[in-house]
C-alpha cells in the first residue's frame, strides 16, 4: 500500500470527537518481524548528519581556533556597547570586489 493510503486508513480510525479536542492519538500498527527500511535508513540519516556536523564543527574550530560562542563572548566582553539589550554579534561573508553601499 500506498503512503497515502496508510495515512487514509489511520485517518479513518480517528473519531470526530478526538478531531474536535485535538486530543488523538495514532493508533499503533501491526508489529512485524522484518525490520523497518525508512527506520533504518532514518537512523542512518541522523548518524550521517550527526558525523557531518561534528566533522564541521572540528574544521571551524581548525580554522579559527574557538567556537563562535566563544567568539560572541570575547568581543561582547569587549565591547562598550555590550551592555544594551539588543547587542548582537553577526557574522558577514564579503566575496572581494563586492559593492556593499
């Protein structure tokens, strides 16, 4: 079966009570004995992205030697202007021979 057809045989369990209280909960699928393939190529997803982000923090950290909180703190630390409630620290990326008026 289709994805939609799932998501319309579940709809169908749901009372117009529960529609009208938002108080639904989805009704549980049959357990099978062969692993789930989304499950696990979610899982997989996460892991990869989890390793990615790590990876990328490792390389940020490489190149300029502290993390960007770090880096907020040190500059608001040192800023005069650190004390008004709307201070902000925003990072630009200027390609060279760009027109920034």
């Amino acid at each position: 079966s289709t994805d939609s057809e799932h998501l319309h045989r579940l709809i169908k369990q749901v009372t117009p009570d529960q529609w009208h209280t938002f108080d639904c909960t989805m009704p549980k699928e049959a357990a099978t004995d062969e692993p789930n393939v989304e499950e696990l190529e979610g899982k997989t997803l996460r892991a990869e992205a989890r390793r990615r982000r790590e990876e990328a923090t490792r390389t940020r950290h490489q190149i300029w030697g502290e993390s960007w909180q770090e880096k907020v703190d040190r500059v608001k630390a040192a800023s005069p202007y650190s004390h008004y409630a709307s201070w902000r620290l925003t990072a630009v990326m200027v390609k060279g021979g760009d027109d920034l008026r």
